[in-house]
C-alpha cells in the first residue's frame, strides 16, 4: 500500500488539494509548536511580551482550524475520496483539533506566565517545567515529522514517550505537594506551576493523539485505546 | 433547508445508517453522561465501588468511540454523502471525540474518589463539586438532546452556560486556596479537589464543544472561535 503517494490522480487538481491539507497540517503544526516553546519560554523567564504574543497567536492556530476543517469538507464533497485518501482526510480533521487544543493549553501556560510575573518569582519548580516542557515540545515535533513522513515507527515512539511523560509528571506533582507543605506561603505560586505542569501534560496527550492517527493513517486500523505493546 | 429528514433517501439502507449513528452517538453519550453523574457521587459521597464502576466503564465508551467512527468512514467511502449528510457524518465524528474526552475526565474523577478515600473525608469543597457537577451535567444533557432534536436554541443556550461554568470554576479555585493557605495540612485533599473540579470543568468545554457541533450542522457554518453575541 502506497500511501505517500497521493499525487497518483488523474486530476491534477485533486492532487493539489490534497498536498495542499497536508501543508496547512504541517504550517499549523509548527505554529501551535511554536506557541508550546514560546509558552515554557514566557514562564520560564518571566517574559510577559512573549506571554502575551503566546495568546494573541492562539487566534490564528483558531483560524486555521477552521480553514482547514473547510478545505476537508470540500474535498469530502466533491472528490469522494477512498481508501488511503479518505483516511488521509478524516486523519487530518482530527489532527487539526488537536492541534487547536495545544494551542489553548499553551495560551493557557501563558497566562500563567502573566499571572506569576505579578507575584515574583518561584525558582522551585521551574526545573520540572522546563523538563517535561522539553520531552513534550519534542513530542510534538516528532509527531508532526510522522505525519509529514508518515513514519510509523517515529509515531510509536512518540506513543512510547508519552508514557515517560506522565511518569514524570506524577513525580513532579509529589514534590511539588511536598513543597508546598513545607512552605504554605508558596502555595498560589506553586499551583501556577502545577496549573502549567498539566497543561504540559495535556499538550502531551494530544501530541501522542496525533501519532496515532499516524499510525491509523499507515496501518489502516484503529490503534487508539488499544495495548501498544500487542 | 430540512435537516431532520435524513429518512428521504431512495436507498433505505443509507437511511439506516444514517439513522444508526446518530443512535449511536446518543447511546455513547447516555453512557458518557452516566459516567460523569457516577464520578461526581463517587467522589462527595466516597463510594469506592461507584468509582471502580466508572473506571471500568471507560473501556466501553472507548470502544464506542472506535465503533461509530468506522461506521462514519464506512458511510463516507461508500455513500459518498452530500451536504447535510455529509455535515452530519463530520459531526458525529468529531463528537464522539468529545464524549471520549468526558469518558476520560471521568474517570479521572473517579480516580480522585478512589485515591481521597485513603485519606479521609474533606467536607470543604464537595459544595463547590456538587454545584459545578451540577451544571455540567445538565449542559452535557442539554448539549446531547440538542443533538438529537437539532434544537439550535438550546444549543446556544449551552454555550452561554460554559461562560457560567468557567466564572464559577474561578471562584471556587480561589477560595479552594485561601483554604489551604489557612489550614497547610489540608492541602493534599483541598488539591485532589481541585484537580476534580477542573475535570468537571473541562467536560463542560466539552459540552460546548458538542452544543457547536449541533449551530454547525443545522446552520452549516463554523461557530467555533466566534462570539456568539455576533
């Protein structure tokens, strides 16, 4: 089964729809990345400009949504795709709400970033952030790289990393508990970190949805809710 | 433009499988609903059983999810449907999504329920998870029988509902914390309490997300990121 090949059609046009949805994936994808890194980057540093460029960015992530859903639609209606390309387009109208959701999980960090920088700042737990912010910023560009490539393996291994991440996320929030015992005057400041810990986590989750659509894509079978290692 | 009337079509097969995912979609989100309904017990009435029941339930809404969507392809390859068919086909699809995600922060819940009965009861905060669960499962049973009548007011009625939910989340979050402020020893329990009623939270953005989905195939236009006052 030849699935890269989509520009096997008769018409000429066809092909360039379809090209066209796996581009605007893939420039969609890179913007939501971009708003993931720049998010750790705002909380981390405390760089409000940054937050706040996070959350204006998270109206064209929207758009695109939108416009792509659009395009989706159109070919669904006029080309009635089959087999590897209707897969293709029902895989990339799911991506696209995932991707959308990175998308309001990072405005959501940077808004914490926004709310922390009124309070000072909290070197504790900033480790964890940019840690599991760095497993699932790489994630994402992995899961994003299988799409484009449709490249099973790098979409298991995707799948594979979002187990460490929810590991390490479960430790990080012990210790943050711990800490916030010790010192009950961090606690709002720890919670912001907590607050942007899961939506990390989340971000995560949705980077691993993305793999598996990849592997939908490939392998022609459903592989959500099922065991990996089967 | 009659929308209801899927039954108008010269192949009755096709208006049985038209008919049968929207059954279907109603059957997945009664159980969904059920889930959220047992978490919420589970959780202020500590009933570790109901909560076991609810985690165990996750694997049927999973493989719900999975079994609608490949009737939808199923529809889309052979029966190439057109216009509102073919919004209703999109609709489900992305729906079922949703109500998978609510599965999901249910039994998150109901993990909640099972990990605070180890650590005694907090009466603190089960009125805020009472009131909150409240409204979300009456916009997710709003949400489901606009589904189902392609009732747009109601719809739009649940859209208007997630705003009240959002506020009210945002109140809550900040007494939880003055609470724990108060009392440190509280934390870890007030914390678990907190991380429910931001499931419950997000299960009323799914809701939302459902009510969109209902303006979007009886209106054919894409509400999602737009103001509703528009």
């Amino acid at each position: 089964m030849d699935i890269t090949s989509h520009t096997h059609h008769i018409s000429q046009q066809y092909n360039i729809e379809l090209d066209d949805i796996r581009k605007h994936l893939s420039e969609m994808g890179g913007m939501a990345q971009r708003q993931v890194n720049d998010a750790i980057i705002a909380l981390v540093d405390a760089d409000i400009t940054k937050a706040e460029q996070v959350v204006r960015a998270d109206k064209t992530v929207n758009s695109m949504e939108v416009s792509i859903d659009e395009e989706c639609i159109r070919i669904l209606a006029r080309r009635q795709p089959a087999a590897s390309d209707l897969r293709l387009v029902i895989a990339v109208t799911k991506a696209i709400t995932d991707l959308e959701r990175i998308g309001d999980e990072a405005s959501k960090i940077a808004r914490q970033a926004i709310a922390m920088s009124s309070e000072g700042l909290a070197p504790r737990g900033y480790v964890e952030v940019r840690h599991i912010g760095g497993l699932v910023s790489r994630m994402l560009q992995d899961s994003l790289d299988a799409f484009a490539r449709l490249d099973i393996e790098m979409a298991e291994n995707v799948v594979q990393m979002d187990r460490t991440v929810d590991l390490e996320y479960g430790t990080a929030m012990r210790e943050l508990v711990t800490f916030m015992m010790e010192d009950p005057r961090s606690i709002t400041r720890v919670l912001n970190i907590m607050w942007s810990l899961r939506a990390l986590e989340r971000i995560g989750d949705h980077a691993r949805n993305l793999a598996q659509y990849v592997i939908y894509l490939v392998k022609g079978e459903d592989v959500r809710h099922t065991d990996l290692d089967k």
